[in-house]
C-alpha cells in the first residue's frame, strides 16, 4: 500500500482528496486500467478524469520507484554504521528525489577525488580538528600532524581539501544554494563554432541572451539548450561567488560557532574552493536541469493536447474514397478504397510540370470516380497539393462527392513501416502512402494510431524533451481516444485494438485470429473465448468495444457488462423491454435513477448509464466541414502585409501557433497576436480548426510568414 506520506503529497500536488488517491492506488495495484478506473468507477475516484487519473498513475509509479530507493540507501547507510533514527525518519518521510540524494551524499559510493587522496596521507585528523574549531594555530597543528604531506602547505590544502567535499555535501548548504541558484538569471554566450556556422542562424537571437531562470518560457530554454548541445551557445548562471561563499560561511560559523581567525581562514578558504569547485557546477547543472523538466513537463502537455485533438478529428466515416498523394515529376499516386479503408485499385497520373498529361489524367481520374462509385476525395497536403485541388475542380464530381485536403504527416514514416509491410506485403511505399492518406479522411483515429505520434508533426521540441516521460504521456494520450470514442470489435485493426483498456498487443492479435478463424463475434462474452483473455482483462476492456448487431443490443454501447442487469430493472420498471429502452430519450428522461443506486453502482454510475442509454454509441468527435483555401495565393510571392486569408491550424506550440494558408510554408500566429500577456495558445486555437489570419509580414529569403489571428 502506498504510504500516507506519498498519499498526502499526491493529493496536495493534484488538488485532490487524499481517499481519491489511496483509492486509485488500490485500483491500480489490483491491475485496473485507467480508461476503466476513470469511466466505471467514478464513485471510488470522485469523478476524476481519464487526465487526472493518469497523473495519479505517473505519481504512484514515481514513489514506487522511490520506495525502493530509499532501501537502499538504507541499506547503505546501516553498512556504514552511520544511520540514526532521525535520519532514518528524514529519509522515510522523503518526497523529493534531490532531497533524497542530499541526504545520501556523505555515504554515496565516490570516484577518487582530492579529499580522498588527503585522507590516504593521513590528514583527516588535522581537518578535523579545524572542521570542529578545536586548533587556534592550524599551522602549528599542521606541522606536528601532517602524515605523509610533504610539508604544512601540502598538509593544510589536503585538510582544506577534505573540508570543501564536507561543505559540499551538508544538505542544509545544498537546497540554500539550490534556492539562490533557481531565481538567478541563465545566460548564452555565442561560441566560436556558432559564430562561425551558418547552422547556427537560427539561434541568432540567442548569441548574447539572458533571462531569470524561474522566469524562462519552456520553447526559450528547450532552444538553447539545444543549441549548446550543437556547440553554438555557452551557457551560464550569473551567481556571486562572493556572496554565495559568505551566506555558507556564516550559516557554518551559525551552527558551529566562531573560531579562531587563523581557523577561520582555513575554514573560508575551503567554503570559497567548495563553492568554486564542487558546489555551483553541481548545482547549476542541477537547478538547469530542473528548469528543463519543468520545460519538458509544458511541452509535453501542449503536445498531447495537439495529439488528443488530431487523433479525436473529424472522419468522414465509411465513404468509398478516392485517395490522392500528389507530385510533380513523379505523379500523382491514386489510390481508390471501399467503405471499410481496403484498397480496390492504384494507378499515376502526370497532370502537373513537367508532364503536363492534363486530359489523360482527368479521363483517368473520371473513369474511376465512376467506376467504384467514390464519394469523397483526399487530397495530401504536401509538394503540388494546391495544384491538385485545383486540378480536381476540372473533374466532374459524382452527386455529394467532395474534395477533402488531409495531412500527410507521418505518411511517409507509416509507408515504410513494419505495420504496412503487413497489410500491403505486394505494394511500393508509394502507393501504401496514398492509401493512408484515405484512410485519415475516413477515419483518422484508427489509422493515425498505427504512427508513432512524434512522427505526426504537432510537437514542440518533441525530440528534445524527457523520452520516457513523453512516451507516457502520448501513450496515455493515444488510449484515452481510443477508449472515449470506443472500438468495434469485428472491424478493428490490431493496432487500434491494442490500445483498448486491458488489451494490449498480444491480446489485440488474438481477437484478430479468433475473429479471421470463427467469424464475427456476436456478443462482448464471446471475447472469454479468446485464449489467454481472463476475466480480469475481460473487465477492462468490454465496455469499450462496440458488437453492432450482436445477441445483446447493449453491446452496442459503452454500458458495461457488470450493469447489464440495472439496465434490465430499469426496463422492468417503466414496463418495456431493453432493447425497447435503448436509444428511446423520453423513456430514459423517465428513469429515477436514486431507484437503481448499489453498494457498487453509485449515482455518477447510474446516471452515465441513463445517459448512455439516451443516445448508445455515441461518438465524441465533430462531423467534417468543408473548406476552402483563397483562390488567388498559391506562393509566398503573391501574400502582401495586411491580406485576410482563410487558414487551418496545423500545430500549437507555447509561442504560437502553425496556420496553413495553401502554401508550401504555414506561417505562424505569435502568441502576442493572441490576446494579451501571458495568453495560452492551447486556449485560443484548437488543432484543425478553421481561422481566418491577417498577414502581418512576409520574409521571402527565409520562407517565414507572419499572421495575425482575426477574431
């Protein structure tokens, strides 16, 4: 169980109740999911959501790894013959890693350092005899107490040697540094590589920069910190060494007392070779290193919430589709699919520079539009994407057909994928490429799953930032869709299946199997029939996979199998049958749901359940619109400052966002043509949605466009 004191810091961190915690400790130790936690058990979490729930999940597993931490340095500690009580409570009580580690320090194993070579000579008594204030001559002690020194300089710098590890690693000393340290101001410095490479341009703004480091925004620090990674900054915190080694000093004298000023002397000139030395690289590197996390934790967040909004898009649904990746020398690749995404035919046209086969092309294009009765075009928005729709107004669309432009992020990456190697084992990247570009009109969610997500170009910094942290994160991201919008069992891919609470990989292939060797499956029970999917895993993940047509109209719901018999009584009591109650609103509008509350169904349970059964299968995500870029701006060269244009927003980062204006190059609305200071890009935009921007400036030899957001 997890200890009061993790219980209390979660809850506090969070803003939670701490028996929301405990509880979803409990849920998950058990081996509860937290699509399931956060959907059918709402009274043990009090209504947390899917978001709140995993950052319980994040923090639980924190402390876990922490536990065990601190066993053994424990451990380490009762080797040594040095752990008291009070710091076996110290340690015990921890929620801080750095604190933890602070407190290890003096034990840490070390590597061979000047303090250790002064000991090997000997001079650890005549150090601790200054350390304690007990010599008034340190040289007269020195000289009769050197051991293998040379002579009394060499002995002195080796006891000073010994005392600066000592400052160094006293806990009290640390965090007051620490706190100094966070508030002062990091600096970049241009080197000499970065004044000299032209890959260094973009950093420019960088080359004598400096900012208070509480203060940074997160894109501002992952920036130079990049940049020092490549070798074109230097990077520094502006501390006083001065007045740094005089608050140590005289919180030493404080707490030891004061000595003699020959002691004395001894003693400053280890704090000022500590401090120097051992203490302010260690720290900045340390309190740097805590501003990144906290830039990681930021950037993280905007990139889940692009990738929940790209992932939750608007599909167009099960619509034959025409799919089109465009190109000038090399084609367009046409790819034509049925309702269900599968690939009925692939062809190339040449309608664009420097073929020009314009009327070959649209015979092509109209007989297949004919042929296989297509209703709707996707078009990719890559090279030659706005000459292709342009293109396609040539062509005589069938009734209700329409022209879509999709993103073709990640495409490319899907195309020579292990994942499509499987499902087109006989066709080139090319035409694998175009068949996902459909299939994202259709239905982006279960085909945009089989991308890794930091490869769909909505991230900040994505390659920059904490790897597993982001993992978690986009991972977390990833199932809450699949879960929210729910998955139907006898048409999914493995790889959507897989994110389904409780399923994963393994199991998702053997549904797959089961359902390719048995047929459809005809009610969620028939899943116990898979090998290897328990009870346990059964729980999870039911009331998330949809059974259309199935034995049990409930399965076509998010009602979960464990409440399939309130649903039942709640028939009963309105005297109708169930399949008669579902989907019927004035009859569920009836329901007292105070009436049907269990010890283990509560009211938030009851109610979701009323609701569900009001509209089943409900999906979440908006209907597809139409749009249109402006017909005249086809390049860069033709925006002039103050134009209004049509846009879509294509990635939000904390300093803006990305709008597509039909050119090559989106451009990008600063946070400061927002709203005012301190504005949250997230709040204002939303991934895809349609804006209309005012162009602000244009810089031809850089490709950059900047844009206003009109209200």
């Amino acid at each position: 169980m997890l200890a009061k004191v993790y219980i209390d810091f979660i809850a506090d961190c969070l803003q939670v109740k701490p028996w929301q915690v405990e509880n979803c400790a409990e849920m998950f130790s058990e081996g509860n999911t937290i699509p399931f936690i956060s959907r059918y058990r709402k009274e043990k979490t009090g209504g947390m959501d899917d978001a709140s729930v995993a950052e319980v999940k994040h923090w639980v597993d924190e402390f876990t790894q922490m536990e065990k931490r601190k066993e053994t340095i424990l451990k380490m500690i009762e080797e040594a013959g040095a752990l008291t009580d009070e710091l076996r409570s110290r340690i015990s009580s921890c929620t801080s890693s750095t604190e933890l580690e602070d407190l290890y320090l003096p034990w840490r194993p070390k590597r061979r350092t000047r303090a250790t070579a002064a000991r090997e000579l000997g001079l650890e008594p005549l150090a601790d005899l200054i350390w304690n204030l007990k010599s008034r001559n340190p040289e007269l002690d020195a000289a009769r107490m050197k051991g293998k020194a040379a002579d009394v300089e060499s002995a002195l710098a080796g006891a000073r040697d010994i005392m600066a590890e000592r400052v160094s690693e006293m806990q009290k000393v640390r965090e007051a540094l620490r706190a100094s340290f966070r508030v002062r101001r990091i600096q970049s410095k241009v080197t000499k590589a970065g004044k000299e490479s032209s890959d260094a341009s973009k950093y420019r703004q960088y080359f004598d920069w400096s900012m208070p480091l509480d203060r940074i925004p997160s894109h501002n620090l992952l920036a130079i910190l990049r940049a020092e990674n490549e070798g074109f900054l230097n990077l520094s915190l502006d501390t006083d060494a001065q007045k740094c080694g005089n608050k140590i000093y005289y919180e030493f004298c404080q707490a030891q007392g004061y000595p003699a000023q020959a002691t004395a002397d001894q003693i400053r000139m280890a704090v000022d070779d500590a401090f120097k030395r051992l203490l302010e690289p260690a720290l900045t590197n340390e309190v740097i290193k805590e501003a990144k996390a906290r830039a990681d934790i930021e950037s993280i967040k905007v990139f889940g919430e692009n990738l929940r909004q790209l992932l939750l898009g608007a599909p167009v649904g099960q619509k034959r589709t025409m799919a089109i990746d465009p190109g000038f020398r090399n084609g367009c690749k046409v790819a034509c699919l049925d309702e269900q995404g599968n690939l009925l035919c692939h062809t190339i046209i040449y309608p664009h520079p420097p073929q020009n086969e314009k009327i070959r092309a649209i015979t092509e294009i109209q007989r297949l539009l004919d042929q296989y009765g297509i209703q709707a075009v996707a078009i990719g928005n890559g090279t030659a994407s706005r000459e292709t729709e342009d293109f396609m107004r040539r062509v005589q669309l069938p009734q209700g057909c329409k022209v879509w432009t999709v993103s073709e992020d990640g495409a490319s990456i899907y195309s020579a994928s292990e994942v499509a190697r499987k499902e087109f084992p006989d066709e080139d990247v090319t035409v694998r490429g175009a068949v996902s570009i459909g299939r994202r009109l259709m239905d982006p969610l279960a085909e945009l799953v089989k991308i890794d997500p930091k490869n769909l170009g909505v991230g900040q910094y994505q390659h920059d930032v904490d790897q597993n942290l982001l993992k978690e994160k986009l991972d977390n991201t990833v199932e809450s869709c699949v879960n929210s919008v729910g998955v139907n069992l006898n048409t999914a891919s493995p790889y959507l299946l897989a994110y389904v609470a409780g399923i994963g990989p393994s199991l998702a292939a053997g549904i797959v199997e089961y359902r390719t060797s048995n047929g459809a499956f005809s009610s969620r029970k028939e899943l116990l029939n898979v090998p290897r999917l328990g009870a346990k895993a059964y729980e999870q993940c039911a009331g998330f996979l949809r059974v259309r047509g199935g034995s049990n109209p409930l399965d076509a719901s998010a009602v979960h199998p464990e409440s399939y018999g309130i649903v039942d009584s709640m028939a009963s009591s309105l005297g109708v049958t169930t399949a008669e109650l579902i989907g019927n609103a004035e009859l569920c509008s009836r329901i007292q749901a105070a009436a049907f509350v269990t010890p283990k169904a509560g009211l938030p349970t009851i109610n979701d359940i009323i609701r569900e059964l009001a509209k089943p299968g409900l999906d979440p995500r908006e209907a597809a619109s139409e749009f249109a870029f402006a017909d005249d701006i086809h390049d860069i060269e033709d925006l002039k400052t103050g134009m209004e244009l049509p846009g879509i927003v294509t990635n939000i980062t904390n300093f803006g966002a990305f709008v597509d204006i039909g050119l090559h190059d989106n451009g990008l609305v600063h946070v400061s043509q927002m709203g005012p200071r301190g504005t949250d890009p997230t709040k204002v935009v939303k991934l895809h949605q349609q804006v209309r921007v005012k162009v602000l400036g244009v810089d031809l030899d850089r490709g950059r466009i900047s844009l206003g957001l009109l209200k």
